[in-house]
C-alpha cells in the first residue's frame, strides 16, 4: 500500500461550534443500547515500554466520536442530522467498556429504523484535548471529512509516544453501520491500530576484525652501575667490598585487534507536528498530513558522552574501558548485525514522511553516524636486575687494587630478581589522529529514500562501509513478531498465491475470512528456489489450529492442536485445513494466517509483499485474518 499526501485543505471547526450546528432531531431511539469491545492491535513480541496495548488501552480509556446520518451515507460532521459522542470516554468498567459512568453521561441507542446509520471514529489514549494535549494547546479538531488530531513527535529521543485509532476487521472506520449490521447486535467492535511509524535500528559493517598480532623487542641493558664500600686494612691486605648492579628490559608489544566504536549518531529531518485523520480511507492505513517545511523539521543528536548513554554497549565508544573489556564487552562493529541502541531506547515512533528522491539531504531522513577506528595496543615489559658482589685487595705497598678475594670467606655472590607490567594504550593510527594524536573519528552519512508509512514496525540497518553509509529500511505489519526480509536473492516462483477456498468459509469481508464454526481450507502453490520449506502460523490468541482434510486437530508440543505446521517448496499445491478450538467461544475470535520461508540455513523471510513480487495477490491484503464469531 502506498503512502498518500493529502493536499486538499482541511477545514477545522471548534468542537462546541460544531455541536450547536447539528440538529438534535434523531429518530426515536430504540431499546437496544450501543455497546463497544475492542482490541490493540499491538505487537506480539516487543518488550517496549511506551506500546499501547490492551492493557495500556483499559488503563487510559479511549475517545469516540459518532455521527448519525438516518438513511443518508457519510460524508461529513457538518452533514450529518446529529452527533451521539463528541470525543466521549470510554472507560474500562471491570474488564468490560461503558461510556456512561459519569455524572451527565447519558447512554446512548440504536435508532427504530433498521436502514438508519451512525459512523464512529475513535482514537487513544483519551485526552480532552486529544491526546498528549493541555488545555492551553488542545490537538483534537474536527474537519469537513471527519475527527482529526494533531500529534507532536517527541523532543527526546528516549522518550516515546504511541497513537492508535480505531477501525473495523477490515481496516476502515466503522463508517454508515446500523444494529443489523453488526457481527454481534448493538456491539461495535473496535480495533485499535497504529499511526506512526516505529523505527528500529540495528548497525553492522563490511570491516573485518584483524587479528592479535605480537611484535617481540628483544632485550636491552638500560642500566649498569657499580658502588664500592670503604677501604680496610686486615694483616697485609687492604681491601673494600664491590657491588656492580646490571638492569636489563625485555619488551613485547600486542596489537589486539581493530575494533570499529560509535560515538554519535544523529537523524535529521524527521517531522515534528503532523495531523491524523480518524476518518482513514485506504484500508489499514492511517491518513496523515504534515507540512515537511523546515520549521517542521526535528533532529536528533545521540551521543554516548550522555549521562545515559543510549548506544549499544558492546560498540559505544568508551575508550576509558577498552583495556578491561576489549574483545568481551566492546566487541565493536562487526559484519555481524547487531542493535545500535540499548534496549532502554530500542525504539523510535515517528511521524510518517513521504521520500523526496530530488532532494535527498534537505527533505530526507538523513543519519549520520560518527565512529572510531581503533585498537587496543598492550606492551609487556620484563625487567630483570642483577647484583653481583665481590672483594677487592692490594698489597700494603702497591696502590692498584690487584682483583678478588679467592679465599673461602670472600667468595664472590650474584643475585637475579624479575617483575613484569603492563602498559596499555589505544592505538588511533587509523582513526584520522588529529595533530595531538588523539583520535578525531569518522562521518558516515545516509538518507532514507523510501516512504515511511504510519502503522508499520521499520527495521532500519546502518551499514558501514568506510566513510559511505548504506542504510535499508524494512518495514513489516506492527504485530508482526521481529523476522528477516530477504530483498536480494531469487525467490521461489509463485504458481499460485495463497488463497481461500470459498465452499469451506462463511464470508470474507477485506482481508478477513469468516470461517464460523467450519473448518476452513487455503491453498497456495510455491515453486522451488532458494526457500526449501514453508511453514504456516497461526497469529494470535490461540484459538485456532491446524486440522487433516477430515477436520482432526494435528497435534504439536505437549499433544496440543498445533499453531504452525511446515511443508516442502516446489511439492505442488499445500492444503491448509484451520479450526476453531472451542467453536463455541462467547468471544469473537481472530488470528492471522502467516507463511514463513526458510533456506537451507534455516534463515526466515515473510512472505509479504514486495515490488515485482507478492505472495498474497490482493492489494488490500497483506495477510488472511481467520475470524470465528461468538456463539
């Protein structure tokens, strides 16, 4: 799905405004009182603090608008006969969601005539300003198309924000919906999804790490004396007492190693204010508009000199600890890919941005990473001291002193004693060593050319190569458990794409399958290449499991109904056989049907969409959502 720049003008009329230009003559309301669910739509495996989910969601409560037109469609607020919310809360009452708990919240109900319609538009967190709003600067609107909300990105890089809004199973608003209509009477069902963009960074290199190389000095004498006691006369001798004293230093010095270490990496150009439209039309796309003007612009410069310093550990340039860790700990950028931030800042939530090929530094999201080129150089020094002791004599009448003592009692003596240190230093030699040898480091700079698409989970990889950086931007859906794209090599032929067979299901509506109490059949045919087998996940909450062609459950772990069956490419057609697990749940149901493809090394790769190549041929689907309704 493509990114879409809105260029119409919006519209904005003030809240209160807009209420008392609205006629309040709905139809006789009926017996039947309007009721909510919902659901975040939040990743399944994240491990990140700011993440709106379920739980987050019943903790905050959520705000909904809602128009109600009679038998006319939508087409504006300024249209419609009358509004049944105007941003009003709803609020997590004991594990189920009411919107009239509060003193002056009435309740609200479905009008008499079956063909009558209301459209709801949600969003959360709640806020009365909208969320992340005050009083002094609300950011919740309304347009001549619908709610809208005016998002801030965050000034801090370790701080994250997170924004949903709320659509149907098929990704569009619950627009011109009646009680009839519903999967489940009076219910609306609300499904939260989100509208930035998260980023992920991750950082390798081409470079590849030398080995320890020792050099051995050899040994040098650094010193030698010799010190005499005083004279003394014994029978016909005059002697004295000689010490001679010798210093020598054996040196070997260890290169250990080059390592590649990050000081600062900053990004330019992202978008600090931007507007989401509640009223989205572009299946499981958010609607933005943003200004990408410079005042708009907003930068981020991460250093490790921070007193929380966000960069990985293992490549953050901390040159006061090298000695002690160098090739555990700091094991710096390698070909290996590997986080470039800590897990305290693993993520980023941005405004989506379109890519501007033309002017790629001064509308484009550029990074600029600035890294160290350096080794740890040790050098073990061996000192050795010798001291030899000896007697001096002459004859009474002779002044030379003649040599030694040969005599038992003056026997020469020599004693030898070794230590051993070491020095360790950082070698910048090729770290572009400024005039006072201390090194100044290396820029590499990039810019993202792709769209950057709101609701989309994007690893982006820096990689070093010299001075040039290359950056890849990845997307994949939000909930999409953290796997691999795989852009460069031949995939395997598609003969036919994954598709459901319509005698086995109830109805499909968009990218959702109603199977309701059957067992559901998919198939697809994939030929061979370079992915050997595929394997077939069931995403979600585990209510739904494989089965045989006569319905049984195929067992997996612990005798369970299996979640995820594999199979061989280039086999021909694959049958898919799914089922509800209890088919008769009081809840609605829902799982994603995923297809991985593994190599002959077991590296995975999505079968999603890519140019020139789909697995699922729909351009409104990305992947199957298998849904069992209440029973």
């Amino acid at each position: 799905m493509k990114m879409k720049r809105i260029y119409n003008i919006m519209v904005i009329i003030p809240l209160m405004l807009l209420q008392s230009c609205i006629k309040d003559n709905i139809d006789i309301p009926s017996s039947h009182e309007i009721a909510f669910t919902s659901e975040a739509v939040a990743p399944e495996k994240v491990g990140t603090r700011s993440t709106i989910d379920n739980t987050s969601l019943h903790a905050t409560g959520w705000g909904v608008f809602a128009y109600y037109t009679g038998p006319a469609i939508f087409s504006s607020p300024a249209a419609a006969e009358g509004i049944i919310f105007n941003n009003r809360k709803v609020y997590d009452a004991s594990g189920s969601w009411d919107y009239a708990l509060n003193s002056g919240e009435r309740r609200e109900y479905w009008p008499t005539k079956a063909d009558d319609k209301i459209s709801f538009f949600a969003y959360a967190p709640y806020s009365q300003y909208g969320p992340y709003g005050t009083a002094a600067a609300p950011t919740l609107s309304i347009s001549n198309y619908g709610p809208t909300i005016k998002y801030t990105a965050p000034d801090s890089f370790s701080e994250e924000k997170d924004l949903v809004w709320g659509t149907n199973t098929s990704g569009l608003p619950h627009r011109n919906v009646s009680r009839t209509s519903l999967a489940t009477e009076d219910v609306v069902d609300m499904h939260f999804r989100h509208a930035p963009a998260k980023l992920k960074f991750t950082i390798n290199g081409s470079t590849v790490l030398e080995n320890d190389v020792t050099i051995d000095l050899g040994t040098s004498p650094v010193s030698s004396t010799t010190e005499y006691g005083a004279e003394t006369k014994s029978s016909i001798y005059y002697y004295r007492q000689a010490t001679q004293t010798t210093i020598t230093e054996s040196r070997k010095i260890t290169e250990t190693g080059t390592r590649i270490f990050v000081e600062e990496v900053s990004f330019k150009n992202f978008l600090r204010q931007g507007t989401l439209h509640l009223n989205n039309a572009d299946p499981f796309t958010p609607s933005w508009t943003a200004s990408d003007d410079e005042s708009n612009m907003l930068s981020y410069n991460i250093s490790t000199a921070l007193t929380s310093n966000p960069v990985n550990e293992a490549i953050s340039y901390n040159k006061e600890n090298f000695g002690s860790g160098w090739g555990t700990v700091y094991t710096g950028v390698n070909s290996d890919t590997q986080e470039l931030f800590s897990p305290g800042h693993k993520y980023l939530y941005i405004i989506p941005k379109a890519a501007d090929r033309l002017q790629t530094d001064s509308k484009n999201i550029v990074i600029t990473v600035k890294y160290h080129v350096v080794a740890i150089v040790t050098t073990e020094i061996v000192t050795t001291t010798t001291v030899r002791t000896y007697w001096q004599r002459r004859w009474e009448l002779i002044s030379s002193y003649s040599g030694e003592f040969t005599d038992s009692s003056h026997q020469p003596a020599t004693t030898t004693s070794s230590s051993t240190s070491y020095v360790t230093e950082i070698d910048y030699s090729n770290d572009n060593a400024g005039a006072d040898g201390i090194g100044q480091g290396w820029h590499a700079k990039g810019s993202i050319s792709t769209d950057i698409i709101g609701g989309r989970d994007y690893t982006i990889n820096l990689f070093l190569n010299g001075r040039d950086l290359t950056l890849t931007a990845v997307p994949q859906p939000w909930d999409l458990e953290e796997t691999t794209y795989d852009y460069n090599e031949s995939l395997n032929p598609i003969i036919a794409p994954l598709t459901y067979d319509p005698a086995y299901v109830d109805k499909v509506e968009g990218g959702s399958v109603y199977i309701n109490n059957r067992t559901g059949r998919f198939t697809f045919n994939l030929g061979a290449g370079k992915y050997v087998y595929w394997q077939a996940s069931l995403i979600g909450d585990d209510a739904f499991a494989f089965t045989d062609a006569d319905g049984k459950y195929i067992l997996g772990a612990g005798s369970v109904p299996a979640t995820s069956i594999r199979g061989a490419t280039g086999s021909g057609e694959s049958s898919l056989y799914i089922k509800a697990v209890n088919t008769s749940s009081g809840v609605t149901s829902r799982a994603k049907l995923r297809i991985y493809l593994f190599d002959s090394n077991n590296h995975a790769t999505v079968a999603l969409p890519r140019s020139g190549w789909k697995f699922i041929d729909n351009d409104d689907v990305l992947e199957w959502q298998i849904v069992q309704n209440a029973n």
